[in-house]
C-alpha cells in the first residue's frame, strides 16, 4: 500500500509535497475547483518544480469546467515538467459544478471526454464534439519542448455508483473514492473487478485510491 496527501490547490502548496516527498509519501493529489482555491495546474507546476520523485495528479480534474482538449493538454504541460510522475484524476464535477448551480457531468458525456483525453495523451487524433460540431483534434509540437507524451500519463476515475465504477474497470486506469468505508470499498473492486475481466483487462492494472479526510493535532490538542 502506498501513501500520499491530498491537498485543496493553493500557490504555496509545493511546501506540503517537498515535506511530503521527503517523508516518503508516493502521491500528492490537487483538488481542482476554480471558484474557490487556486488554479489546479499552476500549483502543480510549482510542485513539479519543487519535487523529484513524489507522483502528482489531479484530484479531480472535471471535463466541462474544461474542454477535453484542454485537460489533456493542461496535465501533458505539466508531464513535461515531472516526466513519468504525473496522473490525471477525472470526475463529474462535486465543487467544481456545485459552485456554479450546475448538476453533476452525466456518465454518458463523461465517457465521450475522457476517451478524447486518453486518445489524445496517446498522441493519437480523435473527435472532438463541441457547439453541434465535430472535428477532429490531436496534440500539437510534441517535441518542441511544450508538452510531454512520452511516459504514460494514467487516467483515474472519481467512481461511486455500479455503472461509473463499471466504465472504471472497462476502460480506466485507476479508481478515485473518498472517506470509503471497508464495505464500500470491497463493493467496489468486486465491481471494478467484473467489468475489469469483461474487458479481458487485470483489475490489478485499476488500482483504488482513497482519500481520507484528518486533522493532525498536536499533543494534548482536543
């Protein structure tokens, strides 16, 4: 099992990942919510440049709020600043689109994003669906020093119902919950698991990951 901090996006956050980097802990996970912390990228890029070894990802990153071609360009940029230790985290949007009065990103719409995103980080072409139109889009200048798409940069889905932790096991690279209970957790990878080997994929290969809320106290400190 591995460790790492989740951390609400704020400029001087590389402080908490190089203290956490140096304690050993693997992943530093950025919250993404543009009406109340700070730009989710631009506090990664300062980690990047604080850090050497610690993993960094989004926590999560919500299409919509975000164009797929955006996303995937955003966590390519910061790849080229941390090559081989950054991770996308994806979700449908709980601040994120709270904040604004809008709904949660529905499964259907999320699926279509996230699939542009993944092709686009392979350095592939797809379709991108915007306005009533599609065009086709790829990432640009992969080797002018601008983006990295050289090492795989994972996808993780933020999953809880049985048809988003399904498309998780299907086709994702990781599983995102939050405050998970042993029994939701188990409920989960049974159902990561099935659609996993549906897929002729290892649930191995979709890791779960958790965050869970805490307050550290000093001694005495109530």
């Amino acid at each position: 099992m591995d460790y790492g901090i989740g951390i609400p996006s704020y400029i001087d956050a590389w402080r908490e990942v190089q203290a956490a980097e140096a304690a050993g802990f693997t992943h530093a996970w950025f919250y993404d919510s543009q009406l109340i912390y700070s730009d989710v990228y631009a506090t990664m890029a300062l980690a990047a440049n604080k850090t050497k070894r610690i993993r960094l990802a989004t926590g999560v990153a919500v299409p919509s709020t975000r164009m797929a071609p955006v996303i995937a360009h955003s966590i390519a940029t910061i790849a080229e600043l941390a090559p081989g230790r950054v991770e996308l985290g994806v979700g449908n949007g709980n601040t994120a689109r709270l904040t604004m009065g809008l709904r949660p990103v529905p499964l259907v719409r999320m699926k279509r994003e996230i699939r542009l995103i993944q092709t686009l980080l392979k350095g592939d072409a797809g379709m991108h669906e915007c306005e009533g139109e599609s065009h086709l889009v790829q990432l640009l200048h992969r080797d002018g020093g601008f983006i990295n798409l050289e090492h795989a940069i994972p996808v993780t889905l933020s999953a809880f119902g049985p048809k988003t932790l399904g498309y998780c096991g299907a086709e994702c690279d990781g599983h995102l919950t939050w405050n998970a209970s042993l029994e939701m957790m188990r409920d989960a990878r049974e159902k990561i698991a099935r659609a996993a080997k549906d897929a002729d994929r290892n649930p191995a290969d979709v890791p779960s990951k958790a965050i869970y809320p805490l307050a550290v106290l000093r001694p005495g400190e109530t």
